[in-house]
C-alpha cells in the first residue's frame, strides 16, 4: 500500500459525506417528517383492505361476466363465454 496522501484525504472526504448524509437524514426524519397518528393509520389501513377488495370483486366480476377464452372445453369461460357454446 502506497501513502499517497491526496488519495487518503478523498477517501475520508467521501466517509465524512456519507455519515453526514446518515446524520441528515436521521434528523429529518425525526425532527421534519410528520407522522400519522395511531388512529389515522388503523383508518387509513381499512380503507385500503375495503378499497382492494371492492376492485377485486369488480375484476373478478368483469373476468367471470366477458371471459370468453375461445376453447370449448376450458374450466373458465366465464357468463358470456358459457352462455355462447351452450347456444352456438
């Protein structure tokens, strides 16, 4: 290992960036970042679970209601698709 002092000085230079960067960001978010309080985030979460389950009942009721796939003897046809091969 050489003792090139420049290139010790940009390696510490670089160290001392990165903690700074760490020692920013802890700050920020501790101090300036606003958090929700217990009871927004339970209500907020609920309405998260309630609005993913309402869309997937919608998909799966547009996917159940216009699934044709196009063979005849496929286990998922969905309402338009059963309704076709038992007429035609």
């Amino acid at each position: 290992m050489g003792s090139n002092p420049t290139a010790r000085a940009e390696k510490k230079q670089k160290v001392l960036k990165i903690k700074a960067y760490f020692r920013e960001t802890y700050d920020e978010m501790l101090n300036h970042v606003t958090w929700p309080t217990w009871k927004e985030l339970q209500n907020n979460t609920i309405l998260v679970v309630v609005s993913s389950i309402l869309i997937s009942v919608t998909i799966f009721t547009m996917d159940y209601l216009f699934g044709i796939t196009g063979e005849d003897d496929s286990f998922w046809r969905g309402l338009l698709g059963f309704i076709y091969y038992k007429l035609f």
